[in-house]
C-alpha cells in the first residue's frame, strides 16, 4: 500500500512512526519535495531530451540541471498545456508506437518540482545520450551522405530540393530501417526518399546546375518501396518494420532525396545523412498504401472553420498499420474515422491542435483489423482568421491549394496490409482510377498557374491515356509537345496511345521524337525496338533493344524480345511452296 501511495504522489516519501490512544503504531506517508535527478530527469531525458540536445530538431538543450532550471517557468506552462512534448494525436487514439505525450502523473511530477523550488537532488545520474552515434535505430549496416554540403539563401520562397546519392550494394538486400540524419534541422521541414533503381535521377541532376535537382517533381523511375513511408520530420522517431514488410533494395540503385527547406533569415548550409539497416529476412507481404487529396482548397479571409472532406472505400479486409496526416499553417484539426459495414464507427486518428511543425506519421502499437466495405473518411478543419496566431498572413487573405508553406493542403495517407494476395490486387485495381483522377485534378491546377506548362500538360496526358479518356489524352499531349517541341515525354506517351491501338507506323514515329530528343530515355529505346521487332526489322529493333537494356539492366521486356530475335535468327529458312 505504501508503494502504490508513492506512485500516486508521484515522488519518492518518508515513513514516520507514530503513538496514537490506541494501541499499536500506525503508518504516515509524508511526501519530499520532488527533485531533478531521482524524479524530473527519467521523464526529461525520455520524452524531451531526444529532440533537446545538440545536432537534433530543437533548438536548446534539454539535458541536465542547469538546462531545465534556467527554464523553469516556460516549462511549467507547456506541459501543463501539453505544447510540449509535441504529440497530436488525441491521448485515446492509437496507443502509437514512440509516443511522446506525458501522462497526468509525469505532468505533476514537473509542475510540482517547480512549485516546490526546482532542487536538484543528488546523486547526480550522468545523462546517457538516446542516439549512439546520433542514430535512433543504433550503427546502421550502411551509411551514405551527400557529397558536398548544399547552400540555402537567408531569405525567399520555401525550396524543394532533389539530392540523388549513389547506394554502394553489390546484390539485393532487404531494408528493414532507413533512418535520415537531415544535417541542418533547422532548414528542413520535411523530407521524403525515394529509390532509383535507373540512372534517371543522376541525368536529372547533371542537367541542373548546383547540388540536386529543384522542384516538386521526380522522375516517374524514384519510387517509394511499395507500401512504405520513407520520411523525416522534425521530432521523427523512426522505427523498423515489422516482420516480414522488409522491402528490397537492388543493386546500382539511387536515393533520391526531396528536401522541404525554408530560409531562416540568413545564410545556411546542409548535408544530409542516411543510414540503412538489413536483414537477411526477404519480405513475405507488400503494405498498400491509402491516399486522400483534396485540390479544390479555397479558404476565404476571416473563415473560422472551413471543412474539407474525402472518403474511401476499401475493396478488400485489411489491417491498418500506420497513418500519416498532412496540411499547413491554417490547419485546425482533423479527425480520421472508419466505418463499419455494419455502421458502427472506430476512430483512427483525432488531432484537435493541429501544429505544422509537429506533423509526422504514426505506427499503431496492434494493427486495425478493418474489414472489405468500410469507409475511410478525412475532414479537415481549417482557421483562416486572425484567431489563428499560425497564420502566415497578416491580414489573412484567400488561401487556395499550393505548394508553399503559405498556401495549404489536405492529405492523409494510411499504410495498410491486406489479408492476401488477392486483396492487394483488389486495392490495387480499385486505387489506381483515383490516383490517376488526382494526377489529373494536381496538373489542372498547375496549369491554372501557368496555361504553358508543357509538362503539366504531358502528366494530365498520361493519366488521360491510362484512364482509357484516349481522345482527349491524344489532344493534351500534342499541346504538351506543341507548348515545348524539346520535350520527350509526350512523344513516348503518343507511342504507347498509338501502339495499343496497332497503328505502329504512328507508334514508330513517336517513338524515335522520343529517343532523338532523349537518347537516356530507356522506355523509348524498348517500345521504339519492340514495335520494329513487330515489324519484321529486327536489325533495328536490336539495337534499340539492347540500348534500352544498357540504361536499364533490369529491364526484362527488353531481354527477352533480344531473346526472341536471336532464336528466330537461329531459325532455319522456310522451304519455298
């Protein structure tokens, strides 16, 4: 009993023995005042001091005595408000692995050692620091780091920036952790990584002056592994993946690194560092990954409570095993809810404070089970008044979708795991409509921004033509080559709208624009060599053929057909009739 009252007061207490009338003596429980080292120090040096030493996001320490003495009252105030340790998630969700909220127990153990004159205690515990050698995760398997250090001007418009950094693996490896060290936290507001496994991205880069490449785009060969979520926030704990979700690395591949950076107001410089962790364990199952996105965002000045909606239906049982929310500054709160066939609901994420600089993605401590037919549902609450002290704009002004940390988003992503086989294919076949529906909704609003966006055009193009929309998607991609007659994306894409529909002369033609004005373009080199082979000129054919297999050397396609065409040369000649 005296240790459960103890736990409950929160700090260590004193036994005094006293007489009373009757006899026998009786036990009191006088409770010390709470000190740093035996009772503050395990809650700071667990929830605080990973983010509040030297090298990680925030930007004092948060360490030993003296850093939390001179410091006291801040502290007071923002955990009782619970500002700090920044966590969103509402406290009943989840529980999410790495979870930093403070219980009301751990918050009453730092308000009262405040209250009760911050002493130090003693003896002193020497803080051991969370991270060997900086890495959460423990001394990868591999290390790599940009070449050179990238220079941030002090001042102007958020920048994205794509590093693409060699991976020295000789054969496949299974990943089980990545983990970004960002090199300059203090620029970077998020990161994503993506995996080359041609040199698309490497061409990219030279064809761009400085380290990287800029813009929101990577070629359509950086890809996310299946199913993962492969990126950095400030305060990211990063974590392995369950058993039997490592995904596989190849050998001769490129990570490809996009950085969200914003000015501080002066001169900076960053080099990040990635750490890779392995495992002999190939993967047994592909995590799906679920996506929400509003692009008609349009948040009028003064608006207290705009709402923003999407909702999902799931083709096939699955178990949720993440989620990851995304929107800006006028981000008020968001709630993630499932509902059952039977109609009964499961909330899957509630944030009531949104807080930009605390976003990041969240791994369930038990998956979901949700089964086929539920719907998934986001609604986003958005403050666009001066009630907001986040917002960006003085006076508020109309906030549409945009890319800048000024303008605003909707976004959630669920990673989720299907029971089997068939269910991935299910979600697949039912996703990749909507994915294709937003490439067209994103590349719409790009060209709202600018009507001569060659590009934008190319992209809505494609996703026309995937869509079966043959017709427009024709039309859209001869503006695209019109608006930029060195583009080579929308000549290949006219190959493939021309090939599936036999017109190879046409496909040919396009084709060969598409390797003329992109010799690098694998794709084009491969279609261009199978619609010769189709025609018989299989000289040609070859060579183009092996061209796409020198660029890309995991192209199966492109070997086999130098297959097909030596055994037909192996063939002998048919005895005239």
């Amino acid at each position: 009993m005296l240790a459960i009252l103890a736990a409950i007061l929160g700090t260590a207490a004193v036994v005094v023995w006293i007489r009373r009338d009757t006899p026998g003596p009786v036990a009191t429980v006088i409770p010390t005042a709470p000190t740093f080292h035996r009772d503050v120090a395990p809650i700071v040096h667990a929830h605080c001091a990973p983010c509040h030493q030297p090298g990680q996001a925030a930007p004092f320490p948060l360490i030993d005595y003296a850093d939390l003495k001179k410091r006291t009252r801040d502290i007071h105030d923002v955990v009782g408000r619970r500002i700090m340790p920044p966590w969103l998630p509402d406290p009943t969700d989840g529980p999410f692995v790495g979870q930093r909220s403070l219980s009301p127990e751990q918050i009453t153990i730092i308000q009262r050692w405040i209250e009760q004159g911050a002493l130090e205690g003693g003896p002193s515990r020497p803080f051991t620091v969370s991270r060997p050698d900086g890495w959460q995760l423990g001394t990868p398997d591999l290390i790599v780091r940009l070449p050179e250090p990238y220079s941030l001007p002090a001042d102007g418009p958020d920048i994205y920036r794509n590093f693409v950094i060699p991976i020295p693996v000789g054969a496949r490896r299974f990943v089980k952790g990545v983990e970004l060290q960002p090199g300059n936290p203090r620029i970077v507001h998020h990161a994503f990584m993506r995996i080359d496994a041609t040199r698309e991205s490497q061409r990219r880069d030279a064809g761009d002056e400085g380290i990287g490449f800029g813009g929101l785009h990577t070629p359509p060969t950086a890809q996310t592994p299946d199913g993962q979520f492969l990126s950095w926030q400030p305060g990211k704990r990063h974590t392995f993946v369950p058993r039997g979700l490592a995904w596989s690395l190849e050998p001769e591949s490129d990570l490809v690194l996009q950085m969200h950076l914003r000015p501080s107001g002066k001169a900076e410089t960053l080099q990040p560092t990635i750490g890779f962790h392995f495992t002999d364990d190939a993967p047994t199952n592909t995590p799906f990954k679920i996506g929400f996105r509003r692009f008609d965002i349009d948040l009028p000045a003064g608006s207290t409570n705009q709402l923003v909606r999407e909702s999902y239906t799931l083709a096939a049982d699955v178990d949720v095993l993440s989620i990851l929310p995304h929107a800006h500054y006028l981000g008020k709160s968001l709630e993630a809810v499932a509902t059952l066939p039977d109609g009964r609901r499961h909330s899957l994420l509630r944030i009531a404070n949104w807080d930009f600089n605390w976003q990041g993605d969240y791994l369930f401590q038990q998956p979901i089970f949700l089964p086929e037919g539920t719907t998934l549902s986001m609604a986003w609450h958005y403050d666009n008044s001066t009630n907001n002290a986040r917002n960006p704009h003085h006076p508020p002004q109309r906030v549409r979708y945009g890319l800048q940390s000024s303008d605003e988003m909707a976004e959630l992503w669920l990673q989720v795991l299907p029971r089997n086989t068939n269910g991935l294919a299910a979600l697949t076949r039912y996703d990749q409509p909507r994915v294709f529906r937003d490439a067209i909704a994103y590349n719409k609003y790009l060209l709202g921004l600018n009507p001569r966006d060659a590009r934008a055009h190319a992209e809505m193009g494609k996703a026309q033509l995937f869509l079966g929309e043959y017709s427009s998607a024709e039309g859209t991609l001869r503006q695209a080559t019109a608006l930029d007659p060195l583009l080579d994306e929308p000549h290949y894409f006219l190959g493939l709208l021309f090939r599936m529909h036999g017109k190879l002369a046409e496909a040919a033609t396009e084709f060969a624009s598409a390797v003329r004005l992109n010799p690098a373009n694998a794709k084009a080199n491969g279609n261009l060599g199978l619609v010769l082979l189709d025609q018989g000129a299989f000289d040609m054919a070859e060579s183009y053929l092996h061209a796409a297999l020198r660029l890309n050397p995991r192209d199966a396609i492109a070997r086999e057909a130098l297959e097909e065409i030596a055994k037909k040369r192996r063939q002998p000649p048919r005895n005239p009739q």
